[in-house]
C-alpha cells in the first residue's frame, strides 16, 4: 500500500472526506484516546455558560489526526516523516470535513525518495479550518 | 488558564509524563477516534505475521497528540496556531512518553504576543519519538 515515486506527479491532488456531520461522541472519543480532558470539548454547559463558546468544538488535534488519514491512507502507513500545520477555524458538532493533499515535489535523499505535501481541510461551508505541509517516504 | 508575554522567558521549560505503560487500549481508541483502523495499530497477528513488525505500534497522530496536550495545558486550548513535526521512532505498547517543550522566543505581531516552542518526546530509554514546533498565542 506504499506508493513509488513512479506512481506520483507533481502537482497531483488526492481528496477524501474525513467525517460527515461530526458527532460530539467523537470528540469524547479523542479526549478518552489524547488524555486531553479540557471541558471546552465535551461539557456543553461548561463550553457555552462558563467560557462564552457557542458550543463544544474539537480539539484541533483531532481535526489533525483525520486530516492525517488522508495522508497515510495515501502513502501508507509509517510512511508519514514530517506533518504539521495551522489551526485557522474551529471545528463544531454536525461539521462535514473534506482534505485534500497536493503533492508539490517529488525528491530523491541519497537512495530515499520522498513527496512534499501539501494539505487543506475545509468544512462543509468551504472554510478552512486546517492546512499543512507533510512529508512521506515512497518506494524508490 | 491562558499565559500572558510577561509569564514567559525565553528558554523556559515545561515538561510532563503523557503516558506510562502505554496500552494498546489506547491504542485503540485513538483508531475509534480518529478513523485510522489501519490493523499495523491494532492487530498483533497482521503486524507481526503478516507485516513482519515486531509487535502493533502507536499512530503517530497519537503520539503528536498526547505531546500536544503538554502544549495546550500549558498554553491554554485555542492557544496553539501552529503545531508540526517529525516522527523519529515507533511507539510500542508497554512504553513510557515524556515531552518537554522549550520557548525559544516571545514575539509581538501587531497587537498579539506569541510563543514559538519546540517539543521533544522520548521514550523510557531516552530514545526521541517525535520532535516539533509550535505557535501559542498570549495575553497581551
């Protein structure tokens, strides 16, 4: 499931959506599997009366790690060597997520090869709430 | 719970245990979470019979993840605008992660005060697993 250099051009995209009308389980499910607990993300009352939100929202870690799917669905799992990104938008319950990842250049390390990515995740407006550079190791 | 410029220095550190004893459990939420049910993370006869690993290994995501919430129990959550890095060795159950995060600088954009941090996660033999960066956002 890992892809070649061969298999890649520059410039090609690979689009998957993450999630259709996010659940706040989902959420409680990532706070139970980070350790992360902050109320923000799963108290309603703490979320809305205490800190002024609208509602709860994700951890951005979250939208990180399905935005991540993409990437190792894509390249294959432990294939992933660098990700990071910015954080531009909240994330809320009922939200419809879709990523896409460019490749922008296609490079070769000593005997290694490698795909510099680019990524984006927009929300079901076309905001985005996610963007980000990666980097996978391919088959030679 | 959020810091202000005058609550840092530059070279400050802070630093936590995330995880003892990783279970894979946890494991396994975080697949639940996050969609990721690639069986490398969670299927100990398809990692080692089949894939030739020596035992199922954590998601990456996972590991940025708990090394995250170092960042955003520090900082505060919604703090962080930025948060990247590399992943340098597997995570296997049974393992023990330690982060700590260091300002390497305070910086004012406009009106709004930053931190730029960097992360090391290692393990119970002192072996680095993940090393990133981020961008907080700070009370003026």
């Amino acid at each position: 499931m890992a892809l070649a250099a061969n298999d890649l051009t520059q410039g090609q995209q690979f689009s998957a959506a993450l999630v259709d009308d996010l659940k706040r389980t989902q959420i409680v499910q990532y706070a139970g599997a980070s350790g992360d607990y902050n109320p923000l993300h799963t108290d309603e009352v703490f979320a809305t009366k205490v800190a002024g939100y609208p509602t709860v929202f994700a951890h951005g870690m979250l939208t990180m790690g399905m935005t991540g799917r993409l990437l190792t669905d894509t390249f294959g799992d432990g294939r992933l060597t660098t990700f990071g990104g910015r954080f531009s938008s909240q994330v809320f319950p009922g939200d419809d997520l879709t990523a896409t990842a460019t490749v922008d250049r296609i490079r070769q390390e000593g005997d290694e090869w490698f795909a510099d990515v680019s990524v984006s995740t927009t929300n079901q407006d076309g905001t985005e709430v996610f963007r980000g550079t990666a980097t996978a190791r391919l088959d030679a």
